[in-house]
C-alpha cells in the first residue's frame, strides 16, 4: 500500500469525517431498520409521485426532451414512464423527473426534528432514481424502499442543515437533490461505504440550480430536479467503474457546507442519523408553489361556504408577507413563455382559480383556462398586501369585499398537506393520484388501480417491471 493510500484510507475512515460517516450509514441500513410508518410514507410518496408523471407528460417541453434523450442513444436498461422508451437509466431518470415537475404537484417539505420543515422537493428526484436504478438492477420492491428512505432521509438531513433560503438565489432541487439521489442509487448498486463516500464526492462535483428560473418563468425551471436525477445515477456509477472523489465532500474544506450553503448547521446531518428517517411530509392538494397554497386554501374555504357571484365581488385583498409579496409568487400574473410556470408560482392566479373552481390542478395550468375572460375579471379585482408579520410565512388572508358593502373573510394558518398539521385523507391522496392519471390520459384507470395495490405491497415484489408495465401500457414487452 503506498503512503498516498494508506493517507486515504485514514480519511475514509475517520470518525470526523461526515461523509464516511453518512456513506457507512447508506451503505449499512437494511430494510428491517424502518418502522411500519416510514414504509407506509414511502409509499404514499411513490403514488403520488407515478400520479405526477402520469399527468406531467403532456407539458410544454417534454416531448422535445423526450425526443432529444432518443438520439442520445445508450443501454437500454430503464423506461420512461407513459411512453415506455427504454433509455440507459440515467437518461430515463432524467426524463421522469421532468414530467414529475412540470406542474409543481410533487410531495414537498423536508422535514426535521420537531416537525420542522425547509423548503425542498427531495421526491421528484429521488423516486425517478429510484424507480430507473431498480429496473436497471432487476431490484425487488423491497430494495427500491430501502434505498428511498435512505436517501430521502439524508436529503431532509442536507437540506435542515443547509439553512436553506427559498429567495437566496439558489435552488436546492439542483443540489441536496443531487446528494441524496446519488445515496439512493449507490445503495441500489450495492456500492461499499467508500464507494458511496466517492460517489457523493463526484455528486458534488455536479451541483447546480438558479431559481431564476422562476423569477423569470422559464421551462427551465424543472430542470435542476432532473439534473440531480441524471447525475446522481452517473455519480454512482462512476464510483462503481473505480473514480474516487474529495475525501470528505459533504463537510470537508470546499464540500458542499461550505461551498454551497451560507449559514450551515452541520451537525443536522448526522443527529439521530439511523435513529429516525426524514422525508418529505407534505403531499400537495393543488398543482402550485406551496407559497400560494395559504391563499389558495383561503379561496377554497370561501368558495365552499359561499355562493359567490363575481359580479358582486368590488374588490378581493389578499395579505400576505411582505416576503412572500415580494417573492416570485406575488409578481403580477401575466402568461408568460411557459405557461405552466406563469400559473403555478402566480398568488394571483391561483386565487383567482380557486374562487372559479375550489381547485387549482393540471388542468388549470393551461393557455385555455388562462384565456378565459372570467378568469380576468376576478384577476382585475386581486390586490396582494404585505401586512402579515414576518413569521407567518404559511399563512394569508383573504378579504372578499362585496358591492354591498360587507365583507366575506378566511385565514388559513397552515395550508391543508402537511402529515402532521393538516393532512390529506387516504381517499383525498388516491382522488388525486387517479385524476392525475386521467389527466395524463394513457393509463386506463384499471391500470392505474392495479397500480395502487402493486405499490400497496411494494415490499413483496421480486422486481418492479409488472408496476412499470401497467405505467406503460402501450408498450411493455
């Protein structure tokens, strides 16, 4: 052994370094070290996730993505779903993870200790990893959970401890995603602690997201997500074929605390690491930013209690923070390029919508709804304050001032999703999963249903082709 690696081996194996301890834990963590609630989470976080890639292929972008990933060529080990095209699986991932954004319906919220949450979208790249490293290494459904709550967890851990800020400029789809991804697939390979300390350091390698692209509504905005996805297979892989990375890339001079996070609180990462398992804990009720959804609820409860008549509304306030005033979704609503973002990260619109129709979904994200004229008319009518005070950053309300002269009035305190403070019914999840299907329109809704007791019982099933089949069912073999 020669003193270069007798250096590295030191470092691999040293109690101060996080990244081995974190590559040991992956590396480590059997299925029998999660309790009944955790799978059962995972699982919930798996329907809704086929749910939002059965919609999302019909959005701006995706079949030009789709067609481009064709003339890239390659193994063909995994598909993408709803279309059944078999790419090499990094490629596939990618591609599903795309359709998985492209209506921001996605479970959301990393959580932490004390039901904390940052904000985060870990499952739209860490299911699509999952989902394309499992049938790209013929692993049981068993295997698939196993390494999704491993790597849901580390990327909960990463994004608590980044000390994340939603207006800072960065976006974490691109970077804890990248993190946590690359756990997921490395544990589905079967990588060694160091290799997976080495494929987390090639990750890192690879960070990257601007949330410019939401200021500005652009289709890249579902990209970073994907990103994560694509590079987290190629970082494993990598790391399997014998690349090395830094040797501590998550907590080492120039890893990802220092590089990529102003106000870190390292020590998040690895609390309890194995004790408990993190994930994200929100599981949306309507196709938007979840910064609308306070509002949006608001607009629900109002349009449930109340036979409104638009006419009579004079005027609809709606107050906010002055944060999220000034955030990308309290820009004025206008149909920009890319229309499913204009509505999406819009407070305006949403609001508007859920007036209309008690619901924001899919569907609504549309040149034809947006188009609409009485859509207009209520949007003419919005006006957005910043008087909340700071703290109350999931909270709105809305203010539906009559000609009459009274007032119709609802506060939302915390936005309906949430597992712990305001969750969907196990009906409400499904009603969603399937109208995302029929949304998407090419799973029968016998497959969609079979699809629910496949995922029901995922920790039975020797191999994930017979869910991917019924997911693509014009074209499995």
């Amino acid at each position: 052994m020669t003193a270069q690696t007798t250096e590295d081996a030191g470092l691999e194996t040293s109690a101060g370094n996080m990244t081995a301890i974190v590559a040991r834990h992956v590396a480590g963590t059997g299925f029998d070290h999660f309790d009944a609630n955790a799978v059962a989470r995972a699982k919930v976080r798996v329907l809704d996730s086929l749910g939002n890639i059965a919609a999302g292929h019909r959005a701006q972008g995706n079949d030009a993505l789709l067609n481009l990933a064709r003339t890239w060529g390659g193994a063909p080990e995994a598909r993408v779903l709803v279309h059944g095209v078999h790419l090499p699986a990094h490629n596939a991932a990618m591609v599903n993870a795309v359709m998985m954004r492209s209506y921001d319906f996605e479970p959301i919220g990393a959580e932490y200790e004390d039901h904390t949450q940052t904000a985060a979208h870990i499952s739209g790249t860490t299911v699509p990893v999952a989902l394309a490293v499992a049938e790209q290494q013929n692993s049981s459904g068993r295997d698939l959970l196993t390494a999704l709550i491993t790597g849901d967890d580390l990327t909960a851990r990463l994004a608590a401890a980044s000390g994340f800020d939603v207006y800072g400029g960065q976006d974490n789809t691109g970077t804890v995603n990248g993190l946590g991804g690359t756990a997921v697939a490395a544990k589905l390979m079967g990588l060694t602690a160091d290799q997976t300390r080495n494929a987390l350091g090639l990750a890192v390698n690879q960070l990257s997201g601007t949330v410019a692209n939401i200021f500005d509504q652009s289709l890249a905005f579902k990209l970073p997500m994907a990103f994560a996805a694509r590079n987290s297979i190629v970082s494993a892989e990598l790391a399997r074929a014998g690349f090395t990375g830094p040797a501590d890339p998550i907590g080492g001079r120039h890893g990802f605390f220092e590089m990529y996070c102003s106000e870190p609180a390292p020590e998040k990462a690895t609390r309890r690491l194995g004790e408990v398992f993190y994930a994200d804990c929100v599981i949306k009720p309507w196709a938007s930013c979840r910064a609308s959804h306070p509002s949006l609820d608001a607009c629900v409860q109002l349009a449930t209690r109340n036979s409104l008549n638009e006419d009579k509304i004079e005027e609809i306030l709606i107050h906010v923070t002055p944060r999220t005033l000034n955030g990308f979704v309290g820009q004025p609503f206008v149909i920009g390029e890319c229309p499913e973002v204009s509505g999406a990260f819009s407070i305006r619109f949403t609001a508007a919508t859920a007036l209309m129709y008690k619901t924001v979904r899919p569907e609504h994200l549309t040149l034809e709804h947006m188009q609409d004229p009485r859509l207009h008319r209520l949007l003419d009518k919005i006006r957005l304050v910043g008087s909340l005070p700071p703290a109350e950053s999931l909270t709105a309300e809305v203010e539906l001032r009559l000609r009459d002269g009274s007032v119709l009035r609802a506060r939302t305190d915390v936005p309906r999703g949430d597992i712990y403070a305001s969750p969907l019914s196990e009906a409400e999840i499904l009603d969603k999963y399937y109208a995302n299907a029929a949304f998407g329109g090419r799973i029968p809704r016998s497959n969609a249903e079979e699809a629910v007791e496949l995922v029901q019982h995922l920790e039975q099933l020797d191999s994930l082709a017979p869910l991917i089949n019924l997911l693509t069912p014009d074209f499995h073999q």
